[in-house]
C-alpha cells in the first residue's frame, strides 16, 4: 500500500491478459511511469490497479494515461484497508499466499527452493502426492463429467492406472544449467547480485547472495561473485524497479556438461547516455566486463564459451525474446550434450535445465514409445518439440520424427540439430500445433498406420496443450501411447 492511501484504477483494459502482457500494454501507451510499487491486474477482468510511492509520481502517471490515446477510463480511488499495512501490504487476492508481517523474514533459499529443507526423498513423496492428487482431480473427476471422448486403450478406472512412482534425478545438487540472477539493491541497501527475497507484488525489491543455494552450481555461485566485483568496480546503480531506474538488470548464465558457460548481462539502456549511444555500450564498460568475465578452465575451473549484453529498459521482468543482444566476445552459442546427442545452446534459447536429468526423462520416454505392440519401428509425433531434442533422443529407435513447433527459429534449430547428428529421418513443422497437427495427420495418412504404431510425445510450455490438439490425438486410432 502506498503512503497516500490512494492508488490508480484503469478501467475498460483487454480482460483476459495477465500482468506482464498488462504492463508491456501500459508501457506502450504510456512510455515510462516512474514510481510504481504494486501492478494489480486480475485476470479476466477489465481492470488495472496501479500504486505508486509518492502522491506526485501517481499524478504524473494519471495525466500521462489520460493522454495515453487508449480508450481507457481512469480514475484515482482509496485503497482499502489502509492502516492495516503490513510491510508486503497490498489489497490483492493472493494475500493469503503471502508471508504473515510477523512471520521472520525468509532466506533465498527458503523462497526458491520452499522444499530444500526436506531430505530428498520426503520431497519425492511430496511430488507424488500432489501428482496423485492432480491426477484424479484433473483426469478422472473429468472421465465422470465426460468432457472428453476417451476411447479405447485410454485407462479408465483409477485402478487400471499403472502409476510408476516419480523417477528420481541422478543429480540433486547444483544441477540447473541455466540461470537468471537479478541485480538489485540488497537489505543493506548495497547493489548487489543474487536472487530476490519474494515478489514485486508482495513488495520485495530486494536480492540476496545465492551461496545456500542447492540446486546452483559451483560454477555459477563463481560467476555470482564475479558479477558482484564488477557492480563494485563499475559503481553504476543496480535497477530499481520502483523508480525504473539503475543500470545493471541481471546475469544470465548458462553451463553446459564440458565446463563451458555463456554469460549475458542485462543493462537498462536508458540508465546513462554515455554508458550505452545507439544501442552501443561504451568500450570501456565493455572492456571492465571482459576483464571480470575472461575465464579459463585452468584457474576458475570454467571456460566463457560467449559473452553478451542484452539492452533491456521495459519495466516487466521478462524481457521480449528479441531484445537486443550485443555480443562483447566468444561464440553465439555453445554445445551441450544429451546421450550421444549434440545440440546448439544459445543464451536465450528453450533447453532442460536439469541435462543429467533430462536424459533419464528422455530415456523413460523413448523406452514407453518403443512399447507399441507392432512389429515394426513407431512413427513420432514430437509437439512441441522446440530445437527437436527428445525426438532426436530417440531417433535410432523410430522410423519417422514428426516435430511440430509454432517457434520458426527453435524449428531451424532442430532442423540444424537433425543435420548435425547425422538425423535424416525426422521433418519439423512450423505453426502451432492446433492449427497444423490434423491436417498433418491427413496429409501423411498417420490416421490409418498400423494401430497403436503412432506414438506422441508433447512436452507443451506451462498454460498446456490446446484442448484442438488434445482432440486430434484422442481421436487419432492408431495412436495409442501418448
Ligand atoms: C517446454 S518447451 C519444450 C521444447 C522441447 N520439447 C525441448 O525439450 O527442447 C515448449 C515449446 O512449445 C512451443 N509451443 C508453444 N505453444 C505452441 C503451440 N501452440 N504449438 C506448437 N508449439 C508450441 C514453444 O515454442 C516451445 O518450443
């Protein structure tokens, strides 16, 4: 909550966008707002609450959304439950979920990883629980209601259900090959590195050190430190969300199995028109990065594959995948390796963080596909197949890989990745696979294969598979094992 107890509410805004969709549309509309603490926008309704630090900054916002050219209906109005502050304090929904103001505050260990205080085996049981538990709620609480059409071979009591336990990953610690550390002030109020304390919307603006963190890798706990001596030595200010002001956003670091990384630094472009002129970073912060990010396997045990700047001002966290990437050294991309499989690894590109793990997944999977019943190799439809890696996982085992992906370049990624582990038998499809999957199927007749010779594999990102394409493969006969 705001000091003045006012905030300001948006009216008339498109409904079923989420708060970083709402936040570019705002930006976009209005440029920058200084000041803001609390973005509140519900999904599925039509409007946009804003709360800013000071009185004036929610003024200087009100005139510029007025005359933002949108057909939005803006007005200023009272916050509720003001005195009832608390030092997350907002009026949004989820403030049940958030920490209680006379709770201890929580360690960043605490907050990325709310389950590292178990062994791993009670977090096993943890996963499997919840699993169990979605898995009836989600699949058979919708047998009985019949919204879906579940033909043969489709498991249809809870006792038919050949439930086989979570797979544990050969790697607990360290294991995530790839990283986002934020650049902000710290408790103390000292620029600094690490990962943040809690969420913009429950009022946490503040990052701590990743030391006590399991699942990140020595290598990466390295590059934190290194980040941290070159904001020392830089002494520009870390970005502020609140006042979208600062220069140093975040680190990105990737590692791949062969000691190499690929690290890239977010800056606010507009921090400081002699640090950044025309998309250009001055040379001598380019070369005080490449002082502190020279590395050779020999003395810091890891080899800087590529070094890159991305140029991001936007005020949400998630900066558009086509920002613009200045490369200060190195390569574009380097190699990581799956099985026997090479795949291309950009900084910004979708791959498993957990790689060890990846291929005991992969494995699982290829050893389900190869249970079809025929005689004679499954055809693969690989949806969502993003740079092709699980179809070209099990490429020795199929006759066909069908890879289907609305992402062009992720489709061009797996086109290379076919070519470079000498894959000739798998096509990729770009468009989204609601639109391209039936017409698919037809064209290629995989309607009328041998039944049960059709094998699907989606690995969907997180809002799930189009309800099209889940009728495509439910009523698809010949495949059977999804
Ligand atoms: C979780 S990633 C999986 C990538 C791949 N299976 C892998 O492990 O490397 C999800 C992929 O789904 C793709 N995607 C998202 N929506 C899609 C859609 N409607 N149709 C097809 N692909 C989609 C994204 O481009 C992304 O590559």
């Amino acid at each position: 909550m705001s000091e003045h107890g006012t905030k300001i509410c948006i009216q008339n805004f498109k409904r079923q966008i989420n708060g970083k969709e709402a936040r570019e549309k705002l930006f976009e509309v209005t440029g920058v707002l200084d000041g803001i603490i609390l973005f509140d926008k519900p999904y599925k309704r039509t409007q946009l609450y804003i709360t800013f630090n000071t009185k004036e900054n929610e003024q200087l916002a009100y005139d510029k959304i007025k005359s933002g050219n949108a057909n939005w209906k803006v007005f200023i109005q009272e916050e509720k439950n003001k005195g009832k502050r608390n030092r997350e304090g907002d009026d949004n929904n989820n403030a049940s979920k958030k920490q209680k103001s006379d709770e201890p505050p929580k360690t960043v260990s605490q907050v990325v990883t709310p389950l590292a205080h178990l062994t791993y085996e009670e977090q096993l049981k943890h996963k499997e629980t919840q699993h169990l538990d979605l898995i009836k709620k989600n699949y058979f609480a919708k047998l009985q209601s019949r919204d879906f059409d579940f033909t043969k071979n489709k498991k249809t009591s809870e006792d038919e259900f050949d439930w086989r336990g979570i797979i544990p990953s050969p790697v607990i610690n360290g294991y995530r090959n790839n990283c986002e550390f934020t650049c902000a002030k710290d408790d103390s109020g000292k620029n600094s590195v690490g990962f943040l304390l809690g969420s913009f919307v429950e009022g946490k603006t503040t990052v701590s050190g990743v030391d006590d963190c399991l699942h990140i890798s020595q290598t990466s706990k390295m590059l934190v430190k290194k980040m941290q001596a070159l904001i020392d030595e830089a002494g520009q200010d870390c970005y502020n969300k609140v006042d979208n002001k600062g220069f140093w956003r975040q680190m990105k670091v990737r590692e791949n199995s062969h000691q190499e990384c690929l690290v890239a630094i977010q800056i606010n472009p507009y921090y400081n028109k002699d640090l950044v002129q025309d998309k250009v970073l001055c040379e001598d912060m380019k070369n005080l990065i490449r002082k502190h990010f020279d590395l050779n396997k020999e003395s810091d045990g890891v080899l800087c594959k590529g070094l890159f700047v991305q140029h991001y001002g936007g005020i949400s966290n998630a900066a558009p995948i086509d920002s613009y990437l200045e490369k200060l050294c190195g390569q574009d991309s380097f190699v990581e390796t799956l099985g026997s499989y090479k795949f291309n690894v950009s900084p910004y590109s979708f791959f498993q963080v957990n790689s060890r793990g990846a291929e005991t997944l992969y494995g699982i999977a290829s050893e389900w596909a190869m249970q079809t019943g025929s005689d004679q190799k499954p055809i693969l439809l690989d949806v969502c197949c993003g740079t092709g890696t699980i179809g070209l996982f099990m490429s020795s085992k199929v006759e066909k890989i069908f890879g289907i992906d609305n992402n062009e370049s992720a489709c061009r990624d797996a086109e290379q990745n076919a070519k470079a582990n000498q894959v000739e038998n798998a096509q990729y499809i770009c468009g989204k696979a609601e639109e391209v999957l039936r017409d698919l199927l037809k064209k290629e007749n995989l309607n009328t294969v041998e039944e049960g010779r059709l094998v699907a594999v989606v690995d969907p990102p997180r809002a799930g598979l189009h309800p099209n394409v889940l009728k495509a493969i439910l009523n698809c006969n010949s495949l059977t094992c999804l």
